[in-house]
C-alpha cells in the first residue's frame, strides 16, 4: 500500500532520521513512537503528500506520490493533522461533509451519498445527533471525533493518525483504536498512527517505528520493537515491563 | 424550508422591490402601476424615456456595483482568510483612484477616467500579483502585506493629487474617492462580470469552505490550493475593477455585507456567495435612490450613505442577544 525508500527527515539545521524505509501494507497497524520533536509529525505529512520535497522517495499504490493530482491523492490516503489551523464557523455535519471532497461529483451542494456517508461517520465516532450542532461548541474531546469522523467520511485505503487519542477519555480512545483495528482487519485498510503512550502500541498495532530523533530509526513487527531496551532508549526514561497474559506493557518505573 | 433557501427567496423579492423602488423614486413622479406598465407594454414618450433612459441604467448599475463588492469581500475573506479582508485591500481600489484623480486633474472626459481608473487598478493587480508570486512560492500573508503596502503609498499619491489639484475639480475628485454612480457607463458589462464571477465562484465554493480550514487541512483533502487561490484572486480583482469602474470607491459593503449574511446565519460558501451578492445589490440599489431623492435636487455620492444606512443595520445584527449557528 505505502512504500517509503530511503527517506531522509530533516528539520532546518538537524537531520531527524536517515534513509527512513518501510512498507505498510493493508490489513496493517503501525505505530509511530517517538519522543517530542524527534521527526514524528513530519513523517507523517511527508506520507501524506504534504511536504512537496518529499515526495519522491514515498510510493502509493506503486506510483510515486508526486504522480497523483491532490484529489486523487486524498481519495487513497488521508491524514489526521494533530492540530487545525482555524475553527470552523458551521455546523457539524457540514464540517464532517468536507471529508467527501475528494469523492464529490455534484456541482453545488452534496449528494446524498456523501450526506449518507458523513452521517454514518458520526455515527461511527458516538456523534449521532450532533449534526446540526455548531462545530464551535463542541468541547475538545468532541472536536477531536468530529475530525476523526471526516477521516472516516473521506474514506482513504491508507489512514494516517497524528495522535488520534489526544482529548478523549479513556472510553474514546479504546473505541477509536477498536474502529481503526477493524477497518485494517475486516476491510483491509493500512492504519499509521503516532502514539505517546506506551500503553497502547503492544495491544493495538501490529507493527510499529520508532524514530529515535538523532538519524536512526527503526521499524518492524510490534514484539520485536516494543522491547524495554528500545523503549528506554527512545524516550530516556527506565522503565517497568509487565506482562499481562503474553502480553508486555511498559511503565515508568 | 431551510434558512439559506428561505434567505435566498426573501432577497430576491427584496431585489426585484428594490428596483422598482428605484424606477419610481425621483423629482419627476412616476407611480408603480406606470412603471409596471412600461415594463409591460412600452409606450414611446417622456415616461418612458425616464424610466429606460435614466432611472433603470442607473439602478441596475447599483444593483451589479453593490454585487460586485459583496462577491468581492467575501471572496477575499476567504484567500487571506482574514475577516477584516475588503475589497480594496489589495490595492485595486487605491491603483484605480490614482488612474482616476489623474485624469480629473488633467481635465479630461468621463472616457478617459474611466480608462484612467481600468489603467490604475489593472497596474495595482499585477504589481501585487507580480510581487507575490515572484519566487514561485505562492504564499496569502505576502500576499496581504502587499497590498497593504501599496494600497498606502498610492493613497498618499491620492492626498498628494488632492492637494495640489485646481479647486474647480476638487469636488469631482471627493465624489469619486466616496464612490458615487451618477456617472456610471452602461451597466451591460459590470452585470456580465457580475454573473460570470459569481457563477465561477459558486462552483468553486466546496473548495472554499475548505481552505477555511487552513492550507494544510485543505491540500490533505484534496483541494489543489494554489490553483485556487490564484482563480479565486483573479475573480475578486475583476469584480473590484468593474465596480469601481461603475462608482468609484464605495466603502462598507464589500466588508460588511459577508459578514451581515454570516451573522444570519450561513456559514456555507455556496449559499454565503449568492446571498452576499444579492444583500449587496439589493443595499447598493437602496441607499442610491436614498442618495438621489433625500437632499434633490441635490444628489449625495451614494457612498456617503452606505455606512449612514449600513452601520445602524450591523449594529443591530451584531448586538441579537443570540447570534445564530
């Protein structure tokens, strides 16, 4: 689904990671680890097409991203951004309806498909009955699953999910890291997503990646990443490892 | 019925009054049942004359001016995605007031104004184009800024002319930087415009309501950005060029009638753009028969009373206890 070879991320006197290569395929979960400012968001919008340089070490589909129009590009692929630049003055289901963009045909207005398709995102998210609710009201852990919820309306084959759980209760976050499982397994989507906390990437992902922010990155099946070792060098910190049933969850100590 | 649709058949019944108020208002009284008639069943003579030569050339002149600016405004408050965005911002109206005043200070007809002012305004849009998009990469901050910048020297320019012109053409040039329509060509052309950029612009608006979402957010939904950000820019230049061309600088509706269509209410490009264009014409046409008949047979620069008429409106819109949305 996505190949990425031979990446080099880089911000403005600092090189992140080299010759980041990876592949995610459908049916896949990945989790991108990182610590703060070690090159996680960046990845990110270069896989999403974003960072026009970037563009030509990423394949999609096997066509090199820049090769595909923004449209065409955005029906494959679509990211959460960790934040938004503005508020959005309408109401809720008008903000999730901008998910359809990339799919839209009519001229004016929105088809019922795209209508049908946005209500079923809400619904997905637990936000049956806010449609005609200002998307300004929304208090922070809503806003967030609106916006998980025009992802979901957008459709893509590739999901990428810069920090999908922040603002949500601990009930939000197990139901949206279960709707992105499923999505891999039953529809055989690739889901990558940045997660900061350790709990998490041992339970929902079957792959993960760790940038470790100073040129090095690794990346291969979740058990053999998610080690203390690795885990105490990424993040700088000693810590626990407990495991529950086979399975292992770290912790500081 | 929804409120954007139901805005939408409110507003252009007020248009259509609006109009017809403008055919009947004037120091020679002519009732609405002779107006209706000369739509209906032209009748050679002075009435006629009246109502086709004089008074509907100039209230659809101010019906497509005020469109104009409206479209204008809230196109570029949707580029530079600032709510302070007017249509003068970048310049155009500046450039074309330079073009103008000096062709006034000269002397010369009503022809070369206008051509004076089409020469400003189109100079004024490549320099700040020209500018912006110099390095390639097109960016709305440098965009604004530009404008800004230019729109400040051409109006020392301006001041400068004022001051050293003859006292005889002074008034002339007050008329003009006020915005006043009584010299307004044929209004054929500016309603060309006025359809096709609205047109244009409604069938962009889905990628609108994106970009107000930020760049970013909007490129990763697939909205080639660039692309429409230069479209969107050549619209609103156009439409600022064929209003001015009309009526000079007329301030305060391409501002506030956006903002006033918001606070009703709609948020959606689609219907914002429309709406805005509507509430536009049906003001401008408005406070031009007001500006025509209070003080005749003195006649008043219409833009004068735009923000006289306007500003109490948006005060009270802005002060509902309960803004809607």
């Amino acid at each position: 689904m996505l190949k990425c070879d031979g990446l080099t991320l880089a911000v403005p006197g600092r090189v992140l990671a080299r010759e980041v290569r990876f592949e995610a395929n459908r049916g896949e979960t990945w989790a991108v680890l990182g610590a703060n400012g070690s090159g996680k968001t960046t990845l990110m919008h270069a896989l999403a097409g974003l960072a026009p340089a970037m563009r030509a070490e990423i394949a999609l589909d096997g066509k090199p991203l820049g090769g595909r129009g923004a449209r065409e590009r955005a029906a494959l692929s679509g990211i959460l951004l960790q934040q938004e630049d503005a508020a959005f003055w309408g109401e809720v289901l008008e903000y999730v309806l901008l998910g359809r963009f990339a799919h839209a045909r009519t001229v004016f207005g929105w088809s019922r498909e795209d209508e049908d398709a946005s209500r079923a995102a809400l619904a997905a998210v637990g936000l049956d009955g806010f449609e005609r609710r200002s998307y300004r009201t929304l208090s922070g852990g809503e806003r967030q699953r609106a916006r998980i919820a025009q992802l979901l309306a957008q459709d893509p084959q590739l999901f990428l999910l810069d920090e999908p759980l922040q603002h949500l209760d601990l009930r939000h976050q197990v139901a949206v890291l279960r709707l992105f499982g499923s999505l891999a397994r039953k529809r055989g989507k690739a889901v990558i997503m940045v997660l900061h906390d350790a709990l998490w990437p041992a339970q929902a992902c079957s792959h993960a990646l760790l940038l470790y922010g100073n040129g090095v990155m690794e990346s291969g099946a979740a058990s053999a990443m998610l080690t203390r070792d690795r885990l105490e060098r990424l993040y700088g910190c000693p810590l626990r490892e407990i495991a529950v049933e086979g399975t292992s969850f770290f912790a500081p100590v | 019925m929804s409120r954007p649709v139901a805005l939408a058949a409110a507003l252009i019944a007020a248009s259509l009054a609006s109009l017809l108020i403008a055919l009947v208002s004037g120091p020679f009284p002519i009732s609405a049942r002779v107006v209706l008639d000369s739509l209906l069943f032209p009748m050679p003579g002075v009435v006629h004359d009246i109502i086709w030569q004089l008074r509907a050339p100039r209230a659809l002149a101010a019906f497509a001016c005020g469109g104009l600016l409206a479209l204008a405004g809230a196109l570029l408050q949707a580029l530079l995605r600032n709510a302070l965005a007017d249509p003068y911002v970048l310049g155009v109206s500046s450039g074309a007031a330079v073009g103008a005043l000096f062709a006034l200070a000269a002397g010369a007809g009503a022809t070369l104004i206008h051509m004076g002012a089409l020469a400003g305004a189109a100079s004024a849009i490549v320099i700040v184009f020209g500018l912006s998009f110099r390095t390639g990469e097109w960016d709305v901050y440098r965009l604004l800024l530009t404008g800004v910048v230019l729109a400040a020297g051409l109006s020392a320019l301006v001041s400068l002319t004022l001051i050293t012109a003859p006292q005889v053409q002074v008034k002339g040039m007050l008329f003009w930087l006020m915005g006043d329509l009584s010299y307004a060509d044929g209004p054929l052309a500016s309603w060309i415009v006025l359809i096709a950029g609205a047109a244009l612009a409604t069938s962009g608006a889905r990628g609108l309501d994106l970009l107000s979402l930020g760049e970013t957010k909007a490129r990763s939904l697939g909205l080639p950005v660039k692309a429409l950000q230069v479209a969107v820019f050549g619209v609103a230049a156009a439409s600022t060029v064929a209003a001015v061309m009309l009526a000079g600088s007329v301030g305060f509706v391409g501002l506030m009638v956006p903002h006033a269509v918001r606070l009703m209410g709609v948020a959606a490009y689609r219907w914002l753009l429309p709406l805005s264009v509507l509430l536009g014409g049906v003001f401008l046409t408005a406070a031009d028969t007001v500006a025509r008949t209070v003080l005749a047979p003195q006649q008043l620069p219409v833009g004068v009373l735009t923000a006289i008429i306007g500003v109490p409106l948006m005060l009270w819109l802005l002060g509902r206890k309960r803004l809607p949305t």
